[in-house]
C-alpha cells in the first residue's frame, strides 16, 4: 500500500510490517520511559537522551523520582546535568556530557527549517533580508557576547535588543518596551553556550564552563528524530517535527531509511527495528502506579489520542496553561493531580481520578504522594480524592 506523502524505508523489499495495538504500545512505552523503577542511576535513563522537561513544580526532580528506585540526591544541584533551554526553547534538564552533540544537532539544518522553528519573528526577519540560519547565527553570538556570568533573563534581553538589528526585536504590550524576540532568544540559548541556574526567583542564566563554536558542527537531527521513536513510538514523521519544534517538511530529508513499519490499530507510523521486540512483547507492567507531573516525558508524546483516547479528557490533562500532573496506571492516564503547600513542612495532594479506583492502587498513589512530598521538601502530606472536572 502506498502511503502518500509519509516517509518510509527506501528498501520496500525489506520491509516488513508489523501489526499491534494500543495496549502493546502503552506497555512498550512504560518500559522505555524507565517507569517500571530498575535504576538507581538516572544518568542511565533513556528519557534523558531528550533530556527532560523542568517547570516551576519542580517538575524535572518529579519525573526522575517516578523513575528511579532508592533515594538519590538533587539532580538540579549534580554536576552531571545542566539545565537549559532546548526542544522548542523550553528548559529541559540534560546529561552535561550531551551538551555538544546536542547543539549540533538543534542546529537547524537550512533556512526553512530554521524559518519553521520561529513564529511571530517570521515576518519582521523576512521583510529585512534576514535568513532563517543567519538569525540563529546572531542571535546565539549576541547571547554569548552578553552572558560572561549569571544574570537575570531581563538584564540579557535587554542587552541583546541593543546588540540586535531592530528586525530581531518588537514592542511588548505586557512589560511595556521593546525588546528581543522571546522565541529566538531562547531557542538559541543551547548555541550561545547558556544555561539556566535552577531553584531562583527569577529566571537567572550563566554561561556553559565548555562553549563550542558558532554555529556548531550540523549533524542534522536524525538522532533526536531516533530517540523520539524509542521513546514515543512508533511515531510519525509529523509528529517528531512536532517535538522538534520544526515543520515535517523542514526535516523530511534527515528522516532515518531503516525504520520498521508499524500498523497501530490501523495507523501507520514508525520504530527503529531493534525495539520491535519489545514492542511485540512487553513485559507486565502489572501495578505501576506513579503521579507524573505536569511536562513529564511520557506526556509529551504528540500522539495524544492514542494516549488518552477521550477529548474531553484530553483537555483536562493537556491545557493552554498550568497544566496538571497525571495519574498514571499500568501506562493508562486515569486522572489529574495537583500539590498545594500548607505552611512550611507540609504538602496537600489533590487526586482527581476518571473513575473509581481499587483500594490497592489508593494505597500505591498515597506512596507516591510520599515521593512528591520528599521531592518538595515536605515533611508532611495529605491527600485528598475529588471528582476530575
């Protein structure tokens, strides 16, 4: 059958599809993500070769909890991660040892895909003459002109708005002044060579200790599209370009040639053959209950109908804003969560569960809360169940 427009392996003789159904993919998915707890050491998770998604809930330090088995210390404050801004412009937490692979391939790879990453500075860097690749190529080298120690996020953006063609920059109504464009200037925050310093009141960045050259050596994003597969898949193309932050057009060429098809209660999408085993054979994921929080990386699948099939539901766990945590069972969302503190030591966790749950998945989620309480620095926590809204 020919799939119009979808990328597939070049050698159609070789090719072999492989049939399998929401349940199998759910189950693949909860090993992959590391959620079934077999590690002590999170530089060994493989969520990490995305690196992992941080908010003001802490919410980096929560997804490594639900993953790791034993107590381990602050992953923020370890030497071998550094936070800064990545996928999308978004803080993602990372192996150090990753950085420079990593910017070579964030690097966009040509003007159209570096066009496709923007959104309102489109317009203004066009009517100026100004190509995609050059302004990823300004803006990180105006950024790391500025950022030689730790500063806040406005002192840097005003210092790049004067460093700055007038293209780069507009006049924001909320804060009232013009300065760089928000999107560009965290996208090339990984180039500069800029990292965030977690745990401030303020969004406060410094410079990388290793800070490699302007633009980075291209390597192209086949290695991301590859860990988005084995950690999302199977997968389309459209949806990795989702993740990327780019257009499917914009990376249809860096798409890999050796994938596995897969029919997925009759969707076409993608694997890498070495985990069609696991696909095919997951083992139990029988009693893993976990609470997710809000960005976890097993959320951030683009895929979200196959991960919560009911849209209303859907709309409650994914919002415009603040979005809630999930209870996750088996590998099914089956609720919200959200954590509120009360006074110093204390935490109070509301659940809001779909439907009603088993008297030993209550008694799992209560430990959970455990987890979350040590995660925020509570002493104390008391849970509560209402209805989800």
């Amino acid at each position: 059958m020919e799939h119009v427009g979808a990328p597939f392996p070049t050698d159609r003789r070789a090719r072999v599809t492989v049939t399998v159904g929401r349940r199998q993919v759910l189950g693949y998915r909860t090993v992959v993500h590391g959620l079934l707890r077999d590690t002590k050491d999170p530089v060994r998770l493989d969520v990490l070769d995305l690196g992992v998604q941080d908010t003001n809930v802490s919410s980096a330090r929560l997804a490594l909890a639900a993953r790791l088995s034993g107590s381990y210390g602050d992953p923020l404050a370890d030497p071998d991660f550094t936070l800064l801004w990545s996928f999308r412009g978004a803080p993602h937490l990372h192996r150090t040892k990753d950085l420079p692979a990593l910017a070579s391939h964030l690097w966009p790879i040509s003007d159209a895909d570096a066009i496709a990453r923007l959104a309102a500075e489109r317009k203004p860097l066009k009517a100026a003459g100004i190509g995609g690749s050059e302004a990823f190529t300004t803006a990180s080298r105006a950024m790391r002109a500025v950022v030689r120690t730790s500063m806040p996020k406005g002192e840097l953006s005003a210092a790049m708005t004067e460093r700055l063609p007038e293209a780069y920059s507009y006049q924001c109504r909320s804060c009232q002044t013009t300065h760089v464009y928000g999107g560009l200037f965290q996208l090339v925050g990984p180039f500069a060579g800029v990292r965030l310093v977690p745990d401030q009141a303020s969004t406060t960045v410094a410079p990388l200790t290793d800070r490699g050259e302007i633009p980075p050596p291209v390597t192209g994003p086949d290695q991301l599209i590859r860990a988005y597969l084995r950690l999302h898949g199977p997968a389309t193309l459209s949806e990795a370009a989702s993740y990327l932050g780019t257009s499917p057009a914009a990376i249809r060429a860096a798409w890999p040639d050796d994938l596995a098809e897969v029919q997925v209660d009759g969707r076409t999408a993608w694997l890498p053959p070495g985990q069609l085993d696991l696909l095919r054979n997951p083992p139990p994921a029988a009693d893993v209950v976990r609470l997710l929080p809000p960005s976890d990386p097993y959320l951030q699948a683009r895929d979200r109908d196959l991960l919560v099939p009911d849209k209303t539901r859907q709309k409650a766990v994914w919002r415009i804003l603040a979005n809630p945590g999930a209870i996750v069972v088996d590998g099914e969302v089956v609720g919200l969560w959200r954590a509120k503190r009360a006074g110093r030591s204390r935490l109070d966790i509301t659940l809001q569960p779909f439907a009603e749950l088993a008297g030993d998945r209550r008694t799992a989620l209560e430990e959970e809360a455990e987890v979350v309480a040590a995660v925020r620095g509570a002493s104390d926590v008391r849970v509560r169940y209402e209805d989800a809204r």
